[in-house]
C-alpha cells in the first residue's frame, strides 16, 4: 500500500490539495453567486472533502510518526494536524469566529513536516537518519 511506503509523500499531497480546497472555496462561492442570488451554499460533495482531507491527513501524519527517527517531527506532525482538524471542526460547528486564513497556516506546516520528514528522516529502509535536527 502505498501509505505504508510513502507516507510523506501522500500527506504532503494531500495536505497541498487540501490548501488548494480552502483557497479554492471563496471563488466557488462567487460563481455560485452568479447562479442562485439568493442562496450562498456549497454543494454537499464540496463540504464533505474537508472530512476525506482530514482522513488522509491523519492516516499520513500516523504512519509518517512511525518511521521517522528524528524526534521533534513527531510532535510537530501532530501538532499541525490537531491545529487542522480543530479548524475544520470549528468551522463546521461555527463556535468561534475565525478568518478563513488561519487554515492555511497547518495547512502549510503540515506540508513543511511531511516534506522535511521526506527528505531528511523518512527511515523505511536500513539507512536510518542520523541527523538529530
């Protein structure tokens, strides 16, 4: 399975497609405003991707903490995804009111980690990292 073999890749992926959602979501809004003047709703199919996104996300983050070898990945990793599935939650249940910027920011520290993991403590192999960073 590919998320077993490259999990770095997959969250960076996902969390990339995920940045393009969020960015993506304000002109959708526009566009459907030029249709239906009086209802300013996304499609179902729309809203329910934030929930594939975090699934992927979490699936990514998970695995990606098991094969790392450098230690403050880990809790960055997590870190930025509870900042994320936070976001999402709070958005959907309308608790407090937010911009709809400060997605980005987990947005992209998830797909800094999972690149940074990629590239310097993805230890699937023998050949451990032996940067300590």
């Amino acid at each position: 399975m590919y998320l077993t073999k490259k999990p770095d890749t997959l969250g960076a992926l996902a969390s990339s497609l995920c940045l393009v959602h969020c960015a993506a979501t304000p002109f959708l809004f526009l566009a459907q405003t030029g249709s239906v003047l009086s209802h300013m709703t996304m499609p179902s199919w729309w809203k329910f991707l934030d929930f594939i996104f975090l699934a992927i996300s979490f699936l990514a983050v998970y695995r990606s903490t098991q094969t790392t070898k450098i230690n403050w990945v880990k809790p960055a990793l997590w870190l930025s995804y509870a900042f994320l599935f936070i976001i999402v939650i709070n958005e959907k249940l309308e608790l407090i009111p937010l911009p709809e910027t400060v997605i980005y920011i987990p947005t992209l520290a998830l797909i800094a980690f999972h690149l940074y993991n990629k590239k310097y403590c993805n230890c699937t192999t023998n050949e451990c990292c032996t940067n300590e960073g």
